[in-house]
C-alpha cells in the first residue's frame, strides 16, 4: 500500500472514528471514556464549535450517536410540554424535533425540572424519560417506535420534589429507576416493543441517583443504588446477582470500573463482586471522600470526587488513600466564583476532566499528572445543573437555555 | 408516492370533505385504520408494536391526515393522543418544510369548534400561528372565555400586559377594569397570582382570592389519632367508618378527641392542622366537609399537600398518597371524580410523620373544586371568605 494511501485511510478513520456517548455519564454510565479522544484542553470562544438555544429547560446531558446529538427538554407553565431534539453534531443545525403532553405529574422543586434525566440510546434508538414518567423511544430519524405513560400504569410512583434517575440500554433492556417515597419501583423495559420485561418494588425513599454497570465475567451487570445500598441485577431478567447492604447516597451515583464499584456510601466504599457474582467483597471506606451532588470518576488507578464544599479529591483507587486534592475556583479572584456544582465530572482519553458548576463555570482539570492542575476556565453566563458529554475532540455541555458544542 | 399534482388534488378534496362533510369523509380509509389501531394503546406497553406500524402509515402520508388526527383526539387517551400529536406535527413540518399546501382553513375552523377536545385545538393553534402568525394573533382575544385553558392563557397574558401598560400610564380606573376582566378569566395559578398582586397592591382593590379559586374554608377537624413510625396511614379510625361531629373518640395516648370547627382565612384556602391541636408529630388528623353541588356533573378534586394524605368524597376513598414532606402547591393532585346533586361529603386524612428538621413542621392541605378546566365550581351555599379575625363556625350556623 502506498504511503498516499496509507495516510487517506488513517484521514479517513480519524473522520469517522466515533466515540459515542450513549447515555448519563457515557460508558458504563460511569463518567470515563477512554476512546473519547482529542477532547480540547481548553474551554474558549476560540474552541466553541456552536451554541444552539432549546425551548425549554432541563437537567440531562446530551447524547451523542454517530453525527447526531440528542437532547430533551420540558417547557410550558407546569412543564407539561416535553421535548426530545436532534441536531447535527457536525454544526449544531436543527434536525428534528419531537413533542409530547405529559402524562404523569410535573411538579418539582424549582431548582430541577421534568427533563432531569439523560436520554439513552442503543446506537439506533433514542429513549427520553421525564420527571413525570413518561417514556418515549425514537428512532434516530425521529420515527416514534413506542410510548410509556408510567404514572399511568403506576400512579402513585412520584416524588413532588421532581425525578431525575437517567435510563441506561443494557442489552435488549431499558433500565429505569422510578424510585420513591410512595409506589417505588425499577424496571427493565423491552427496548423493542417497551412492555415490561421485569419489575421490582425498590425501597420506599426518595432517590434520584441513576444505574449503572458493572462487567463480570464479560457479562454486564445493572448496579441499582438507593439509601439502602446497592442491589445488582440481571438486566434481561432483573434477577438478583448481588447486594450490597451498607446503605448509599440518594443523590450522587456510583462509579464502576470493570467489577469494582465505586459507591457514595459512608463517604467512599469500594466494593468488587466475586467472579460468581453470589457477594461483594469490600475493598475500603474512606469517610473524608464524600461526594457532594457529582458522582464520583475512576480513570484507571485513581477515583475523583467533589465535594460539597467544591474541592476535587483525588484518591487511590486501590487503597482509597488521597492522592491530592485542589479548590475548583477561579485563577482570577474577581471573576465569577465557580460555587457549587450539580454536575457531574467525565473525562476521555486525553486525561482531563471536564466540569460544570451551577453558576456556569467550565473547568478543564489536567489530572495526568502527579496533582491535579486546572488548566482552562470558562464562564457561560448560564445556569448549568447538567453533566458534561464527551465524543472525539468535542465536549458538549446543556446549560438552562442553551447546548453547546466545544471543540471539533 | 403520489406525484405533486394527483397530492395536490387529494388535499383539495380531503379539506373540502372535512370543511364541508366532515361526517361523510371520502377518505377516511387513509386514515382510519390507523387512527384506530393507536387508539388501542393501552396500559404497560399493550398495542406499542402496531401503534408504531399505525404511526408510520399516518406520517407516510401528506397534510390531508391533520384534521382527522386532530378530530380523533377527542376520544383518545392521553398515551394515543401523544401518538396522534407526534404524527401530526410530523407530517406538518414535512410538508412544511417542502412548501406543500397545509390545511391553514381547516385548522383555523378546528381551532374555533369549541366541542374539539382541548389540547388538540391548542396544537391546531400552535400549527396555525405557524402558518400565518399575524392572523393566529388575531384571534387570540376571543379566547378569554374559551374551555381550553391553554387557549384562555393566551388571551388573559394579553389582558394582564394591557393592563400593566394602563397602570404604567397612571390610567387606573381602565387598568382596574382591564384587570378584572383578566382575574375573571383567569383559570391558572400563576396568572391568577399575577393579576391580584397589581390589583392590591398597586390599585388597592380588594380580591377574594379563595372564591376566585374555589377553596373550600370551612371544615370539622378531628386529631390526634396516631400515626408512629408511619403505621396511622393504613389504619381506619372511627371517622373512616362514619362521621358523627358529635362524637368523641379514644386519639393518641388514649386521650378523648372529638371534632371541633376550624374555618381558615388563608387566601389560597390552606387549612392548617397545627393552628387548632399545636404543632405535633407521628399524628393522624381528619377533616370534614359537605360541599352542595347544583347538579350531578363530573368535576375535579385540587388537593395540595405535603403529608400523607387520603380523599374520601362521599364515603368512596379517591386516592390516598405516603409521601412526607417533598413539597405542596396549589393543584398538587388533581382527582376526577362525580359529585351528586345536592350534598357531598368530603373526608381528607392528613398524617404528620416523625421529622424533625423545619422544614417538616407543616401538617395541612388545601382544597379545591373545579370542572375540567380549572374553573372554580361553588358550593350552593357557600359562605362568605372569613376574615383573618372571625371565628370558625359550624356549617348552617
């Protein structure tokens, strides 16, 4: 082959190399994705690839699938207007967009909203959920393949204070948390057809932590976390592999790598599941590594957690030992203070971890090095309670009014 | 695919069978079959696959499928409406974005037809201002006392701008008028609030906000029956099984409770349980009601409240909800339900857990009756709002 060729094909790979970005938080709904590469170590109006408006508010991130992105939203005075839309991950040019009348209940606490979770996607579907139980499954051209109303079938399964649990494709199943004071539940839902492939009551509190993976023996396996602890699941059955009893945080979720897990439980508690998967062994607790709202990040040997007094807390991720740790605040005591952060931490290949704080402040943190360093700052002007999303040389971030596009 | 002109020609025909005979439609075999199998959707997926088949067929065709998607809302539920929405407005933006002719007339005689079902003439309006935005606005003014309440926002958000550029004129009298109108009209919470703040505080007026809501103010109250470690929700006490406002009854502790009257002069009709038995904890109370209904209609029960909770509404249980402490606003739940000409009864169970933090003192609800819209429904013999100094009284005294 010659060298001409050699390099076309190597163009061509670098063109269509996609790194996609399926759900809350990416792989493993875990934070990391090592085939994310090229991410920009600056935030700048130099490397904002575009910035589209959205017609409503929300809390979940952006989906990426092939040259398209996808996110939701929810307008109206009680929020009962849901929307899903895809734009091309290329401009940010408008592609389609869906509309739909809630079914369930709307109401939250004014900080979150309907649209609080993150789609998910099986690379040729997009499954959008809402606060308010409703479930819609598209393809990507935007053709409705089915719909759930769950509140319809659960009536009782709210909380008022709003939802915001992300779905997750495992296999053939949509996995959703609808967890509550009241009718509380998880499901795996038939990611063909949406009926019900498995339900399972959920303990009665209040949760809006999202579910996660862990690979045993090749075998992916559904982490369900709530105040209780950690239940894991068969996603095609919902059987029981393991639990965890040590009782977890409702808010941040936890981190997997492999078959460790890494769970916001009595500050930080890392657990593996035997390669039976009939029991957890626990690795370590370290109290001082609590996660405040962000859940917690493994890249490779380490684990990062923010805290709520706004601190990234880099520890061992055998041991649990702290590394270092650094104050996300701004290198110009003038500007906007970075405050607090609903977000939470994702990183690719290229060793930095991007973050968003509510006031909507962007960091870029070098961790591949020894300390963590912050290495660029952005401030949108927007309120940004969302998690940011990853795909090769591009960062994508949901602010209350806006979705942009950082990098190539 | 149908060559632009034969697509033309069937649009043609298609509007005048829905303008001119709507009942004798010489198309309807594009539509129906499929209209008919996503009106079959029902609970935990059941007719997911063949509404999807349906749905692709409807949006396989031109903008002739509009009205009659629109027109089969009527008798959908909320998940075939969804899919009947979402197929709408697919086919709209296709033909939209390829300049093909859309139903512009139609849509505008769909919209106006009051019997149409509520939100489907809300998309027809949306779809419609899309088309032609400066008559769509034309029209709005004319909804001020339309049945559909996403219809009715609309020309009520005109009166309450109309009125703020009188008051900032210092036109007063014109603004209090303006706004009078508008609080008349007004059917949601929001506009409701925003109209009687300009209207007391800045033009002095008085409003009744608990009629204009259609609060209920006057209750019996009976507490404390027990409720720790939550066990009171599921419990029956006596005025589960009868009420009698003359009888006594062993409540927490063994203690003799019985009912007393409590009226609440609240402006959005919250009835308080802390006021009358102090604030408690791990408690169960009840409260009492008769609301007279002019007729037997169908009707809406708005609940807030942040405890648990159950509705009773003559001796049947509506719903019931175990849920501490997450928050209450105004239309929280909304409970379809019958009521009887003449008297109904209605029973509310309030439980008050074992919290401790501040934010979990509230141990009350709130109340309203009203149609399908929103709009408040009166009690026959309603008495007047108390004022914050009258004492409760007994209902017929």
């Amino acid at each position: 082959m010659k060298i001409t060729h050699l390099i076309l094909c190597a163009l061509l790979l670098s063109i269509t190399a996609k790194a996609d970005w399926l759900n809350f938080r990416g792989p493993s709904a875990s934070g990391y994705n090592p085939d994310a590469t090229g991410t920009p170590s600056e935030l700048s109006d130099a490397t904002l690839a575009w910035k589209v408006s959205l017609p409503g508010r929300g809390l979940g991130s952006a989906i990426i699938v092939g040259d398209k992105v996808f996110v939701t939203a929810a307008s109206g005075p009680d929020q009962k207007q849901l929307h899903v839309l895809c734009f091309g991950a290329a401009d940010g040019s408008p592609i389609w967009e869906r509309r739909f009348w809630a079914t369930g209940r709307t109401m939250s606490h004014k900080k979150t909203c309907v649209a609080a979770p993150t789609p998910a996607s099986d690379g040729e579907r997009v499954y959008a959920f809402y606060s308010s139980n409703d479930v819609v499954c598209l393809d990507l051209k935007g053709n409705l393949m089915w719909l759930r109303g769950l509140t319809l079938d659960y009536p009782n399964a709210s909380n008022s204070l709003g939802m915001s649990s992300s779905p997750l494709v495992v296999g053939n199943t949509l996995v959703v948390q609808v967890e509550n004071d009241s009718e509380s539940f998880a499901a795996g839902l038939d990611k063909i057809s949406g009926i019900n492939k498995w339900k399972l009551d959920r303990p009665k509190a209040a949760n809006w932590t999202s579910p996660t993976t862990l690979n045993i023996n090749g075998e992916e396996i559904v982490a369900l976390q709530s105040s209780k602890g950690v239940l894991g699941v068969l996603p095609d059955t919902g059987s029981r592999i393991f639990n965890f009893e040590g009782g977890a945080a409702t808010i941040p979720s936890s981190a997997s790598a492999g078959d460790s897990l890494y769970i916001p439980s009595g500050g930080l508690t890392a657990i593996t599941v035997k390669t039976d998967g009939s029991e957890t062994v626990k690795h370590w607790n370290e109290s001082a590594q609590r996660p405040g709202t962000p859940s917690p990040l493994v890249i490779n040997d380490k684990v990062f957690i923010i805290n709520n007094a706004g601190v990234l807390n880099c520890a061992n991720r055998q041991t649990g030992e702290r590394l270092w740790r650094i104050r996300l605040e701004r290198s110009d005591k003038s500007a906007t203070p970075t405050g607090s952060f609903s977000g939470s931490p994702v990183a690719g290949a290229e060793g930095f971890i991007y973050l968003f704080s509510e006031a909507g402040v962007g960091l870029v943190v070098d961790v591949s090095g020894d300390e963590g360093e912050i290495v660029s700052e952005i401030e949108l002007g927007e309120t940004i309670l969302s998690t940011a999303s990853l795909d090769n040389g591009a960062v994508y971030i949901r602010s209350d009014r806006h979705l942009w596009k950082f990098g190539k | 695919m149908l060559p632009p002109n034969m697509k033309h020609f069937l649009f043609l025909a298609t509007s005048l069978a829905v303008t001119v005979l709507p009942t004798a439609n010489l198309h309807a075999k594009v539509w129906t079959a499929p209209l008919d199998q996503i009106a079959k959707v029902g609970p935990e997926g059941a007719g997911n696959a063949e509404a999807a088949e349906a749905w692709a067929e409807l949006t396989g065709q031109g903008s002739e499928i509009i009205i009659p998607v629109l027109e089969a809302m009527e008798s959908a539920g909320p998940l075939a409406r969804n899919w009947m929405r979402s197929a709408v407005e697919t086919v709209f933006e296709k033909d939209l974005a390829a300049s093909a002719d859309l139903p512009t007339d139609a849509l505008k005689i769909f919209l106006l037809d009051r019997n149409n079902e509520p939100n489907a003439r809300r998309l027809a309006f949306d779809l419609y201002h899309r088309v032609t935005p400066n008559e769509a606005d034309a029209i709005v003014p004319g909804f001020i006392d339309d049945p559909s309440p996403g219809l009715r926002r609309e020309a009520v958000a005109r009166l309450i701008d109309e009125g703020q550029n009188l008051l900032n004129q210092e036109r007063k009298e014109e603004s209090i008028t303006t706004l009078t109108s508008a609080l008349e009209a007004a059917r949601e919470v929001d506009q409701i609030d925003e109209i009687a703040k300009l209207l007391r505080e800045k033009l002095d007026q008085k409003v009744d906000l608990p009629r204009q809501f259609g609060f209920l103010m006057y209750w019996d109250l009976i507490a404390p029956f027990d409720n720790t470690d939550r066990g009171g929700f599921d419990l029956a006490y006596p005025p589960e099984e009868s009420i009698d406002l003359n009888g006594s009854y062993p409540g927490k502790e063994g203690k003799e409770i019985s009912w007393q009257a409590h009226s609440t002069s609240d402006d959005y009709g919250m009835v308080d349980f802390n006021k009358p038995f102090s604030p408690l904890k791990q408690v169960v109370g009840y409260a009492y009601t008769e609301f007279n209904s002019i007729k037997a209609r169908s009707a809406q029960l708005r609940l807030g409240c942040k405890n648990a909770w159950k509705i009773w509404l003559n001796g049947q249980l509506v719903f019931g909800r175990d849920e501490y402490h997450r928050g209450i606003r105004i239309d929280q739940y909304i409970l379809p339900v019958h009521l009887d000409k003449g008297k109904n009864t209605l029973l509310v169970k309030a439980c008050q857990n074992e919290q401790e933090q501040d934010w979990t003192v509230q141990w009350q609800f709130q109340l309203r009756v009203t149609d399908e819209t929103g709009t408040a429904i009166l009690s026959t013999d309603r008495k007047p709002t108390p004022d914050a100094t009258e004492p409760a009284r007994r209902r017929g005294e």
